[in-house]
C-alpha cells in the first residue's frame, strides 16, 4: 500500500475525515498518522480527550494491519488495550502503529502516540490491538 492509497484509506471513514487525522508514512506493516489539535478535542483541563487519542492510534494500528493482510480482506479492531501515559498538550498528535505479529485471521499490533510541541515530542499513550481479518462481504 503507498501513501495516497492510505489516505483514501483514511477517508473511506467519515469519522477519520471529521477529525482531520492524516496518514504521513506507510511501509509495510507500519503507518505514521497526525492530527492537528482542535480546541473541541480537549477535555476540560485543556489536554486532548483520551477518545481522541485512542482513536488516532486504533485507526494507525488497523491500517498498518491493513497493508498486510490479502487483497479482498478488511481488518476490524478485536481487542483494543491503551495506557495513557502522561495528560497530552501539544499542537499535533503524531501516532506511529506496527503490526507485531502478522496472521491470516488475526494480527497483533501495537502503537505509540506523541504530542507534538514546536518539534519537541513527549509519549503520551502506548496502545494494543488485535485486529480482525475478515473478508470484505462480512464488514
């Protein structure tokens, strides 16, 4: 998968479009996605809402899945774990997602979301997912 089919990837979600997050790197197995702090995704201590966060990074983990898995196949989240590390203040939210074991019906994928603050980065969430392969009819 290259970029420009990622980011018609993303936009097949209307959620993802309505957030305005953006992949920026795929390789095999792995993808870049940013998102842009909007002051209505900030809790009321005025860090980003943990929703948002998970979001980001369940949507980086499934595509990095995504380019694994056979033609004719979508993934689906299975099982999600997040660990909210520190409260996240910055002006973007960079997440990077990696599949860590590949599989037919299901793949094992991890994440790491940054928050992003004139290029000084701090981690903020750590996440887990076991992704779904299920063929495109079942979705």
């Amino acid at each position: 998968m290259d970029l420009d089919t990622l980011r018609r990837f993303f936009q097949l979600s209307p959620f993802m479009r309505d957030l305005g997050a953006e992949p920026t790197a795929v390789s095999p197995g792995r993808v870049t996605a940013v998102l842009p702090m909007q002051d209505r995704f900030r809790q009321h201590s005025g860090h980003a809402h943990a929703g948002v966060q998970t979001t980001l990074a369940d949507h980086a983990m499934g595509s990095a899945a995504q380019t694994l898995v056979a033609e004719g196949h979508w993934v689906l989240t299975a099982d999600l774990k997040v660990s909210l590390l520190r409260p996240a203040d910055g002006q973007r939210l960079v997440c990077e997602a990696w599949v860590v074991k590949p599989g037919r019906t299901l793949s094992f994928t991890e994440a790491e979301v940054w928050a992003e603050r004139e290029g000084d980065r701090t981690l903020v969430l750590k996440a887990s997912a076991t992704m779904a392969v299920v063929p495109l009819d079942r979705r």
